[in-house]
C-alpha cells in the first residue's frame, strides 16, 4: 500500500469466447471484473479461425472493464503488475505485426477483421500430426509419445504446405498468450511454458531439437535459427521487458511500465491457481502438491499433475519441465470436448428449444431446470441411476488423453423414441458421466506412472454445476475441492504480474499468498461407488467396440476400394 491507496494485480484470460480481466488484492480477493465476447469463425470442416485484433480489443475492454468496477467499489488501487494467459491457439504475423490470414476464407476489411489465428480446436492438421507421428522422433516421448493436431508444429506444416505464402511472409508465429504480452509490451519473448507445452522446445535442456523440425519438414525454422518462433525464452512470471509499452498503458488507463508477467496457458494459468491453494490456511508441503491434481474445465477440460522426477505417461503430454512450476515436471491430461459436449448434446436435442424458453422466461438456465429434472425424475434416489440403461462415448471431437488418437469418435448406446424433456435430462446426465469417466481415465493412467492422486482441485464452468462436481468426486472416488476464489484461472494469471510486480518472490509464494481451498465434495462410496464402477466398464468397453466396428468394416471399404 503506498499513500494510502491499497496495492492490486491484474489478471487476464483469453478463452475461446471471451477475454476476462481480474483486479485482485495481494490477498487474492477479487475487486472487480470484466469480460467482452470474442468472434469466432468455423471456415470448414475442422477449420476454426479467431481474429487477434478482435481478441486485443477484447481485452482492452475486459480490463478496462474490470478497473472500472474495482475503482467503484473499493475506490483507487494501484497496480503492482499484470499477467496474462489464453487459450494454446497459433498467431500469425507479418512485418510490423501486420495480421496474415490463415485459411482461404478469411476475409480482411473494417467489417470482418484478418482471421490470423489457428484456434487451438482446429483440427485442419490431422494427417500432418500423424505423418509426425509415423516418423517416431526421440523428441516425441516429451509429448506423451505422441503429438496433438491441437499443438503447433502440425499446424505450422499445415501452412506451409497449404498457405506457403502465408508461412513464407510470417515474420512472427506466436502462442496466443505470447502474441498478449508482446502486444502488452512490444517485447517479442516466449513463455516457457507456451513452447515446452506446445511447440516441442526442451525446457529442461534449454533448446530447440533441430533435428526433430529437420526430420518432420520444417527445417526452414532451424535454418533461420528460430527467430520466428522465439530466441527470447523466460519462465512464467518472469518481467517482460519494461513493463506496459505507453500505447498498452494508454488502452487500459494503467502507467506506462507497469509490469507485465511472462505468460501462461489458460489451463496453466488454472494450476498455478490452484494446485497450491492452502487447506484451512495452510500451504500444502511439497509432498502434499504432489499428491493433487488441477482440473480446469470449460470448452474443454485440463488435468494437471506436478513432480519432482520425469515420468514418461502414453498418451497424456509432458513430461515438461518447468512449464508451470519453477524446478518441476508437469503432465498434462486432457478432454478436447467436455463443455462444449455438454452445449451440443443439450442445444442440438428435439427437447431444448421449449425447454429454454422456459428457462428465459424463468429467468434461469437451462441446465438448473434439467438438475431439478433429474431430482424430480429420481424421486428421493440417486439420480446417477437413471442413466443404467444409457450410455455415452465422449470422444465426439477425438481423445486428447490418454488414447491421443484425434480419430476417435462418439457413441451412445440406450436411445429410445421418446424425445422429451426427461429423456433429454438423462442424456445430459449421461453425458456428464462419461466426462467424468474419461478424467477416471486419466488418474489411472498417472497412477500407473507412479503418481499418487488423491485430492482433485476443480474451476471452470462446470464446477459450477452440482451435477458434475457430485458426478466427478463419485466416479474418482476422490474429494472434489473448489478454490475460495471461483475464478481460479484468473486468479493464476495475477500471481503472475504480481511475481513481476515483486509484490511476491517467486510463484509458490504467490500461490501459497493468494490462493484457498473452499468448498470440499466427499464422494459417497458404497452403492455409488460400485455402480459407477459398472458404468466406467461400459465407458471402457465402448472404445473397444468402436475399435472393433472399424476393423470390420476396413476389410469391406478396402475390398470396395480396389474390386477385390
């Protein structure tokens, strides 16, 4: 506090249909907060395009939005630092900045901005992820032994294949939340945990792999000694150059300079949030962190792990090291689908539109009329047991952990005719089940690998739906904790401008300063216990049909394809 005024950070966060902005206290109590939608463009089949000036004007107003509700509230702070994270999508620029398109149908002009962005959903790199995989390169045991279409240098093939021109004027390939704190800043350096995460560069070594862009067809990026896709490389937390440039400054109404925190990865960003939070006031011991796991839900879902030794896990990315804890090896699981599975399974059924009418005219959502449904529906049971005879596959956007195998698809086993507002209600209860399954998944898959997970710290979306906080701690058979503070991902974001705002010294400091556990859901053993047991077998045998279904009919496409 200097003068009287109270001291703030600022956090930033850039899903994929929003930019969120948080003014927290050194404390880790949020003052205000503001967010501004951001447009997305679905150019064809698996092409998913944003604009970064569209996202830039977002948080603009996001932060803005946020000082002004804190000023309101709490009267004048001053901001010590800002911290920045966002989804893993691809930023494409030319010389001075200039946006270059990434897909045919990207138009330019005032109306309808240069779509310059990759999303990170985008699977237009499918057949170059798996020609990357075919090679077997050393390098790919650090991404779970197998790399993701949703990563960059699948992406990065793409472009040069398809978009030659595109990729030959690119002067700067940024990670999205790289792509904020050089706009912040005018500083071109990469975050750690952007490239170890996503672009294949060995943090624990401190290099590129030359051989690995040489082997897989981007050599060209070695040549130029990677200038395109970061020199400048500094952890998490770590100052940007001088701070805010005069021209970001002036956008968010902060002093020229203010500092800017290296970034991180929204589901990162969520870790940092929350992985460390203290229990009844107490940090966790070392060993303690070891033993949870951050899940960060929204559009998609992440599972985040910590240790202090590699561990090599099929199929679930990492080891990386440093990428979100100073001197510790991450892994990171994932769902591509799990928010964004619950939207389309809801809004795309016979049911929904009458249903949210009711909603609006209730004032209400949708999914708060479905959980009293589901009560009703149950009469005085558990309600997990009106979906034994209905069963859903999640996978309906591939698996990003830990089968890694973006092929993948969805099924659901159990319809019948009816198409009302119950039968709706158990297929959206069975769709939170089998996300839930699909993190059992992951737990077990670290479990093998040696880790202990036995306390699951939760934020997101979904943690805001008691069905899927009770349908999780139950399938895990772990507690479910929430952190104080809902906004856990912004709240990660600003321990990292107050890191570079010296206002802590480092990130366990800053996490063990301002972050707590709040609310704790015990799972219910017993009876629950066993029958989702059953249902995650049918979760486990739904793969292997699906498996079986293709190796059936690969012999016939193949016989229809030659004539024999």
């Amino acid at each position: 506090m200097a003068g009287g005024v109270p001291d703030a950070v600022i956090g930033v966060d850039v899903g994929t249909g929003s930019a969120r902005a948080g003014v927290f206290t050194l404390s880790g109590s949020c003052l205000g907060k503001g967010e501004h939608p951001i447009a997305l463009w679905r150019t064809g089949a698996d092409h998913v395009q944003q604009s970064s000036s569209d996202i830039w004007d977002a948080v603009v107003a996001a932060v803005v939005a946020a000082l002004g509700e804190a000023r309101r509230l709490a009267g004048p702070v001053r901001v010590r630092g800002t911290g920045f994270d966002a989804t893993c999508s691809l930023v494409v620029l030319g010389a001075q900045g200039a946006p270059l398109s990434v897909g045919a149908d990207a138009p330019g002009g005032r109306s309808s901005p240069v779509q310059d962005v990759i999303v990170w959903m985008d699977h237009r790199a499918i057949a170059e992820a798996k020609e990357i995989n075919d090679r077997g390169h050393p390098l790919l045991r650090y991404v779970g032994g197998r790399i993701s279409p949703e990563m960059q240098t699948p992406k990065l093939l793409w472009l040069k294949r398809y978009r030659p021109e595109t990729f030959s004027r690119a002067q700067h390939f940024f990670d999205l939340p790289d792509f904020l704190t050089w706009r912040a800043s005018g500083q071109a350096s990469r975050s750690l945990c952007s490239l170890v995460c996503k672009w294949t560069y060995l943090g624990h070594e401190g290099r590129w792999d030359e051989s690995y862009f040489r082997a897989i067809g981007l050599g060209v990026l070695a040549e130029e000694g990677f200038r395109r896709i970061g020199t400048d490389i500094l952890p998490p937390a770590a100052p940007v150059g001088g701070g805010l440039s005069p021209a970001a400054a002036a956008e968010f109404g902060l002093a020229p300079g203010t500092p800017v925190g290296t970034s991180a990865i929204d589901a990162h960003a969520g870790g940092i949030g929350l992985i460390g939070a203290a229990l009844e006031e107490r940090a966790p011991a070392e060993g303690e962190m070891f033993r949870r796991l951050a899940l960060i839900g929204g559009t998609s879902s992440c599972h985040m792990a910590v240790s202090a030794e590699p561990r090599f896990v099929a199929g679930v990315w990492g080891p990386y090291f440093g990428a979100m804890l100073p001197g510790l090896w991450l892994h990171e699981g994932g769902q591509s689908a799990t928010g964004a599975l619950v939207d389309h399974v809801v809004t795309t059924h016979a049911a929904y539109p009458a249903l949210a009418g009711q909603a609006r005219a209730a004032g209400r959502t949708i999914y708060e009329l479905l959980n009293e449904k589901l009560e009703a529906m149950a009469g005085g049971g558990d309600p997990a047991m009106l979906t034994r005879d209905l069963h859903l596959f999640p996978d309906f956007h591939g698996n990003r952990s830990p089968r890694a195998d973006p092929t993948l698809r969805g099924m659901i086993s159990g319809l019948t005719l009816a198409a009302d507002a119950e039968e709706l209600a158990r297929l959206y209860l069975a769709t939170i089940q089998a996300i839930a399954y699909g993190t059992r998944h992951i737990v077990e898959t670290l479990r093998e690998a040696g880790y202990t997970i036995d306390f699951v710290l939760a934020t997101g979306g979904g943690t805001r739906n008691p069905v899927f906080l009770r349908a999780h701690a139950d399938a895990l058979g772990v507690p479910i904790a929430l952190a104080r503070e809902p906004e856990a991902v912004l709240l990660g974001s600003a321990i990292l401008g107050a890191v570079a705002g010296r206002a802590y010294p480092d990130i366990p400091a800053a996490m063990a300063g301002m972050s707590r556990i709040g609310r704790v859901i015990r799972p219910e053993g017993g009876a629950a216990a066993r029958y989702h047991a059953a249902k995650y077998a049918v979760f486990q045998r739904l793969y292997a049909d699906q498996v079986a279904y293709r190796g059936l009919m690969e012999g016939a496409v193949q016989a229809l394809v030659t004539g024999v």
